[in-house]
C-alpha cells in the first residue's frame, strides 16, 4: 500500500466523520478530537518529507544519554521553514492555535517548566513528534506521532499517528477508542477479556530497550508468544487485540506513553507502574500517572484488560538493582550491569 504523502491525502484516505467533543468545564474548552487528528497528520507528513531523505540529510544529533534526535523531531515540533503549506501548522503551534495558553504543551523538544508551575496545571498536552527515533534512523516504520492530553495525573485523550502506515489511533473518556486505516471503516476498540493464568499470552517487548527483568517477567507466563516492537506502537498492539502484556522495565518518559495510554485505556486496558526493591518488585493496583515531578516515567506493565489485574501479579519478582528515581521509587537496572544511576535517571529515554 501506497502511503499518501501530504496531510490532505492523508486525511482524504481516513474516516475522519466526528467523534464527541471532550469538554473542559474547568477551562471552559472543548476539545474536538478530529481538529487533533488533522493537526497529527500535518506533523505525520513533515516527518515522511524528512523519513524520504537520504540518512546523509537527517542532521542527527544526539540527546543527554546518547539518544539520537533528528531532523524530524524539531520540525513536527515547530513551524517548518519550508515553501511547502502543509508543512506550516505543526503539533505546537496547532495546539497554540487551537486553544492559546490555555492549555500548556510539555515536550522533550521545548524547554521544560518548573515541577512549581507544572504541578498547576489542570490540563496539559504531553508531544513526542517522532517516537522511536531509533527506530526512524534504522527505516524499519516502527515509530509514531504522539499528541496526549491530561487532566491531572491521568491523560484523558490521545492520538497517535503511524506515519509510514497511514493509520491513526485515537482514544479519548467521551467517545471510546477507534483504530483509522486508509480506505477503511474506523474500528472502534475494545479489547477482549483474558486471565494472565491462561496459555500463550502474546507478550510485546522493546526492540531497543529490553532488560533481564523483562526475560524474568515473561518465565513466569505459561507458554508466552513474545514479539518486539519500537515506540508507542507496543501499547497499541494491546488496544488493538493484538498483544495481551506490555512489560517495560527501563525508563521512558511521560511523552513516551501518554497519547497510546489514552487509547489503550479507553479501549478497555490500562498501565500499572512497578514499585521495585532490592529484594524484588510488586505491580501497584493504581493506575500509571502523569504531572509528576520527574518527567520519567517508572518502569511498568500494560495490560490488555483492566479486569485481568489480580493481585497474584506479586509473583512477578525480578531481583533488581537498587537504583533511586528522582522521585525515590526504586527503578530496576540489569544486574551485573555497570549502568549508573545518575546516567539512568538523567536520561529520558525513547521507547
């Protein structure tokens, strides 16, 4: 399939009818969640303009913690310089558009508020404009355009774009969770019921961030079918029925998961965070959470249905070094491994 190249064509190839406003009443604001899939697909065609150039052209750069940025992330992350109109409204200057300073915009990509104002916030957008950067440079397709909104510490809306697909997922607490394809009827999500006791459960894992506490986690499931996927794609995964677990136990940032946990979430999943110790880790019965003070997230697990959860989760016990996180709950690195802690909670690394 050939993927359409502008936001237009993209946008013409969807079913774009719309979907129920989610409305701010704190902000007296309503949020319709197709102007934010349009304003996804603009940023979705200034990364492919960008994913079609030779490597030599992508001008890569490298983070704190040796993650690479390239081009892409900084120009679907501002206005592009380029004599290309579909190019000009991109993710932050769309949203500074759409609803002025109203609602804040925190990404990697821009300078970060102080944990002083951002601990206000009512609502607040987290953007990753290219997710799974190494993903991007190694031209495998498996990277995303995230946009996700919050409402306190837990997100409430996302979309998520995969570029070289075409496809658009989207999730927000008004409508549900549906799954856009090029020439097809949306798919609204929902996903299927499932006990982590039964056999061949499909376990998702980074292709680029795998850890032996990872290894540990899937040898205690009954015969598991393991798959590795970049980016925000591996949440995805379960909200479309096509995975059942997402283990992540390494750092990611907020940015990182807030738009596919919206999806996923509202398509009947969720995200639970991992409180770890040296003599172990314990999967906590409250949901991953946002606007907090470190920008990282801890490690976790997705799961496919929330009603899945049971607290016999305890007997996933990786023995994990004892490694603090800004926030001081413990955060796993790779026995043996000569990792420190300051390059690991310094890093905000991509997924």
């Amino acid at each position: 399939m050939t993927v359409p190249e502008s936001a237009e064509e993209l946008a013409d190839s969807l079913d774009l009818a719309p979907l129920s406003d989610l409305v701010l009443e704190d902000l007296g604001l309503k949020v319709n969640p197709i102007d934010i899939v349009r304003l996804a697909l603009q940023a979705t065609a200034a990364v492919l303009a960008v994913y079609k150039l030779s490597t030599k052209e992508w001008s890569i750069e490298y983070k704190d913690g040796s993650e690479p940025l390239t081009r892409a992330d900084l120009e679907a992350n501002k206005v592009g310089l380029t004599t290309r109109p579909l190019f000009y409204l991109i993710i932050c200057t769309g949203l500074g558009r759409l609803f002025g300073e109203a609602i804040p915009v925190v990404s990697e990509e821009n300078a970060h508020a102080s944990w002083e104002e951002r601990r206000a916030y009512k609502y607040f957008w987290l953007v990753d404009p290219v997710d799974g950067t190494k993903e991007f440079i190694k031209r495998n397709g498996q990277f995303t355009v995230n946009i996700g909104l919050c409402r306190g510490e837990q997100p409430v809306f996302g979309v998520v774009t995969v570029p070289v697909q075409g496809t658009v997922f989207v999730g927000g607490e008004s409508f549900g969770s549906y799954k856009l394809e090029p020439k097809k009827p949306r798919q609204l999500l929902r996903t299927k019921h499932f006990l982590l006791s039964d056999q061949g459960l499909r376990v998702v894992a980074s292709s680029s961030h795998n850890t032996p506490a990872t290894l540990e986690f899937v040898s205690r499931l009954t015969d598991p079918l393991v798959v590795q996927y970049g980016s925000s794609l591996k949440i995805l995964m379960l909200a479309a029925n096509e995975a059942e677990l997402y283990p992540r136990f390494s750092l990611c940032s907020e940015w990182d998961t807030c738009a596919a946990h919206a999806v996923l979430k509202f398509a009947g999943g969720e995200i639970y965070p991992v409180r770890t110790s040296p003599g172990g880790a314990e999967v906590s019965t409250e949901p991953l959470r946002y606007r907090k003070q470190s920008l990282l997230n801890p490690s976790f697990v997705a799961i496919g249905r929330q009603d899945a959860f049971v607290s016999s989760w305890t007997r996933f016990s990786p023995a994990l070094a004892e490694c603090e996180s800004p926030e001081g709950q413990q955060l796993e690195s790779a026995p043996g491994s000569t990792e420190s802690c300051e390059r690991l909670t310094s890093s905000a690394a991509g997924s």
